[in-house]
C-alpha cells in the first residue's frame, strides 16, 4: 500500500485528534494557534508560539495541496521540490505532492543559491514550494532554473515571482484526488548529504518509505499514547523516516524549531514527549547545561520521556554512560543507516542492548547485513571490511546517474562506504568511513577510534581526526579539538592523554578550533581539509 493511505486511515479514525504540534521558542508568550481547514490565509498572516493541526485537517490540506498541483498541471511522475525550515506546513506538502501521484523532492535549508540550482536541475523538479528564509537565495538563480513552470511561496511578503501558497489553497478542493498509487510508484528524491562532494540524488518508491514506517515502529514500539520530539530537519530522511513511526501508530508528534537545551527540556515537559531523537552534540549541550547548573531538571515534568536515542553519526559510549546516570530510567537505542537506504534503522541497537554501548547494533526489522572486503566476499568475524545492507528500503537508483549506481549496488546489496567489523556476538562496530581512513607509514588508522578515545576527555565538546600529508610517512593524523565553553587545554595536555592510545593512533597535531558539522550532525571534514591543508600550518607537530 502507498504511504499516503497510513494518513488517510487516521484522518478516518482519529480526525480530531492532534497530529502535529509546532513549537517556535523565539515566540514565547504569543498566541497558540489550532489549524482548521478554513484558516488557511490567515494563518500566514499570524505568528505564533505553538501551532497545531489535527489528522483530519493535516489530510484535507494534503489533498488541497495535491489538487493545486494538478491544476497547475503537475502530472504522476512529475517533481516537487520543497524548501523549507520545520514547520507545521512542511508534512501536509510532502504528502500533498504524493497523493497528487509526483515526487517529492525535500531539500537541504543550508544549500547555497547554486546548490539549489544544482539539486533543482538534477532533480528534473518542475514546481518549487520555498518559505521566507530562502527568497534571496531563489530569486538569485531561478533565471537559470528553466524546468522550474511554477513557484510556490509560504509566508507573508510573497516575492513578485512566486505564488501564495495560502492563498491558492483556499480556492482547492480538500477532497482526495483521483490518482492511484502502487507500491513500485516513484516517490520521492532525496539528496546525499554532500559531505564527500555536490549531492546526489536518491530515488526511493512508495514501498521503501512504507518499509521505514514498519522499521521504525518494530524498533520502538511507537504506539496511540506516545508524543515524539522532531527536531532534526524535516529533509533529512534520520526524523522524517523516524516520524513516520508516529504516522503508523497515528500517534501526536511535535516539530521543535530550537536546539538549546532549556527549549529541548521545556518541550518535553510541556508536551508531555515519550520519544526524543537527538544527535549527539545537541545530548551533550543537555548534559553540559545540567552539569554547569544552567539547568534545573526539577523545574520539568519529564515522567512520560521513555526512549532518548540517536543516529546519524558514531555515538561515543562515553555520552551514552553519563546519559545514563543522569536519566537512568531512559531506554537509549541507536540507529545507523543512509539516505540510500531510506534513513535509519537498517542497523539498529535495540534498546535491550545498552550492554554493546559502542557498537552500531545488528540487522534491523526486514533488513539483511554483512561486512565484506573489495571483492565482496564476507571477511572473517573481527576483520574489518565495508559494510553493506539489503532490504526493502534500500533506494531505487542514484537519479540520473548510473555510473555512480553501478558503485555502490551490488545486485541488491548497498555497499554503505562505511568500514565495519562484527564481534562475537553478532553486533556490527562501524570502524570509519572508507573515504576518510588515514594510511600513515603503511598502517591504516581509523579516525572515529581516536575521536572516541578524545570524547572521553571531560574538557572536551567535539573533536575530528583528519589526515594531513606528510612527507616521511604519507599522512598523519591531526586532531581538531573544540572545547567546551570556558575550558582551557594546551597542545602537551592533550598529547599526554593520547597517550593511552597505541603510538600509531596518536594524533601527530593538535589544533584548537570549532568543529563544523551538517544539519544531521555529520562532522564536515571536507571543510576542515580545506582549512587545514598541506600549506596550512596552524599547530606544531608532534614528532614522528
């Protein structure tokens, strides 16, 4: 069945129940705001702290959406790009471009005017829908975006080249349009996270985002009475796909638009949250907040949190031990996987198995793993390979581009670019990233160990271990270092705690700078080789 009729069975069984809750912390202290199917001009005209929408009317303004499409010509199979900040607008678009039989076609809020040119070509999309924040960066290229027909603007202030969205909407129909969907349907594209270059885009079908609705409830039991937290990107297939778990049990979820601490801890009290997805910067900003005092956790009702988990990124064991002690009664999961196999979950912890702490978990529901070397033969329990998954939810292709296909799927088994390696037990250990080992003096070093090893240092927020050409012994390793806020380290400190690795491990530089990463948390090491390349001394080196 496609995705879209999970939506219209709760509009039918649970119409007036909430179904979405919007939080804009900025806002405090203005109205709250309950959509109805009639205040659609009005609502772009009104801020307010908290938004909500109910499962029959988030339905109706899918199906109003949809039918705009289709008198703007928008056919089955055409493409819809959706640029937009989280925002109660952003999922009833998203199925609306659905049911209307297109493709959506979600987009990165931090593209660059030409990485939205780019992602817009690529894609073949013919309609844009973007909010206020990205009209500067539209306007700048939608001369060269020729297959984009039509321009959808949501907000107030409506530039001279797009349409209102709410305005348009209000004369459609909320009816279901007549379109049938199969399983096979294309339905969306999304994009790589650019990290190793410019994005690439990743076809997925009806049957792979109802295979990660199915994946995410097995994995976390999301049933009637549960509220999930969003606050990722809505983008990003990590907290739509982990959305959708709500979607199936038509559960309440509530799109958070802040990151701090005290708005993270404040939402969960007031919405009465029982699953909360963080990354890990944003669960060590709480711990930190908790430790320095900025936070009082008996000023919040956080009884009903159940489940805190993460994804998206290595988890330090380190993080996940001090979570524990400070919220003993919390499950804790993590979930590895890509947008190639429609977000997470094809790995998975399991929350019965805080024991294997470190480790990325084992084959999730419906999905098979192994670990394999170059010439995809499964290396031996211990040995490090890549990792490579097959499922239901792994994509259809790389959209327009064979040739990059052709690398990464072997039959129907993705090859995740990720190195890996299975302990006695079963469990998967993600090593590194294939891209990003350094080969110093004929060994190779894995940078997630060494970054593991410094996470544990009590003065440190982040770290990223890059290789950095050297002459004698090809690379060595440099560790970008990024300490918490009023904390002090010199270089010899930090050499003398790395002394506890093995001497090959060590990183031969230290270097005192913020470590930059993405919207789904992923360190962007591409930035920092830039910055700290070969004619880039910032930090003395450590001796060979």
């Amino acid at each position: 069945m496609p995705i879209t009729e999970f939506l219209e069975r709760n509009a039918k069984l649970y119409g007036e129940e909430t179904a979405l809750v919007e939080i804009n912390p900025e806002e405090e202290g203005r109205k709250t705001e309950r959509w109805s199917e009639f205040a659609l001009v009005e609502a772009a005209m009104e801020t307010a702290y908290r938004r909500e929408i109910s499962w029959e009317d988030f339905d109706r303004r899918a199906n109003r959406f949809a039918n705009l499409l289709m008198a703007n010509n928008v056919k089955k199979g055409d493409k819809v790009a959706i640029l937009l900040m989280n925002c109660l607008e952003w999922l009833p678009i998203y199925f609306g471009a659905l049911k209307a039989g297109a493709l959506a076609v979600p987009m990165n809020y931090r593209y660059t005017a030409d990485e939205i040119r780019y992602c817009v070509d690529l894609s073949d999309a013919t309609l844009l829908v973007f909010g206020p924040e990205f009209t500067e960066r539209v306007g700048a290229v939608r001369d060269q975006m020729h297959k984009v027909r039509k321009y959808y603007f949501v907000g107030r202030s409506c530039p001279d080249f797009a349409d209102s969205y709410y305005q348009f909407m209000s004369f459609c129909s909320s009816r279901r349009p007549p379109v049938e969907l199969q399983d096979s349907d294309d339905a969306a594209i999304y994009f790589s996270s650019g990290t190793t270059g410019f994005p690439k885009a990743i076809l997925h079908n009806h049957e792979s985002l109802v295979h990660a609705c199915l994946t995410e409830q097995a994995h976390h039991g999301q049933g009637r009475g549960d509220c999930f937290l969003c606050i990722p990107p809505l983008y990003h297939t990590g907290a739509k796909m982990h959305w959708f778990g709500s979607l199936l049990a038509g559960s309440r979820a509530v799109l958070l638009r802040g990151i701090s601490p005290k708005w993270i801890l404040k939402a969960v009290s007031d919405e009465q949250c029982s699953i909360v997805w963080l990354l890990v910067p944003w669960a060590q900003d709480i711990l930190d907040a908790i430790d320095r005092g900025d936070v009082d956790l008996s000023e919040y009702d956080l009884d009903r949190w159940r489940l805190m988990h993460i994804g998206a990124q290595p988890v330090p064991p380190s993080l996940i031990h001090r979570w524990k002690k400070v919220f003993p009664k919390h499950d804790y999961d993590t979930n590895y996987g890509l947008s190639e196999s429609i977000g997470p979950g094809c790995v998975h912890l399991g929350t019965e198995n805080i024991h294997k702490v470190g480790a990325i978990g084992i084959p999730g529901y419906g999905w098979e793993a192994k670990v394999v070397d170059r010439s995809f033969r499964e290396v031996p329990q211990g040995e490090v390979g890549e990792l490579t998954v097959r499922g239901p939810g792994v994509m259809t292709c790389y959209y327009h581009n064979p040739e990059a296909t052709a690398e990464v799927m072997h039959g129907d088994w993705l090859l995740t670019g990720d190195m890996a390696r299975v302990d006695e037990d079963g469990f998967i250990w993600l090593v590194d990233r294939a891209k990003d080992v350094i080969i110093s003096g004929g060994e190779n070093i894995y940078p997630v160990q060494i970054e593991d090893y410094l996470r544990a240092n009590n003065k440190i927020k982040d770290v990223a271990v890059i290789g950095r050409p050297n002459e004698r012994l090809g690379e060595i390793a440099a560790a970008i270092i990024e300490l918490k806020p009023g904390v002090t380290a010199t270089e010899e400190e930090m050499n003398e705690y790395c002394l506890g690795l093995p001497r090959y491990k060590r990183p031969r530089e230290i270097i005192f700078d913020v470590v930059p990463r993405n919207p789904t948390g992923k360190i962007e090491k591409p930035k920092l080789r830039e910055k700290y390349g070969a004619a880039s001394i910032v930090a003395r080196q450590t001796g060979n």
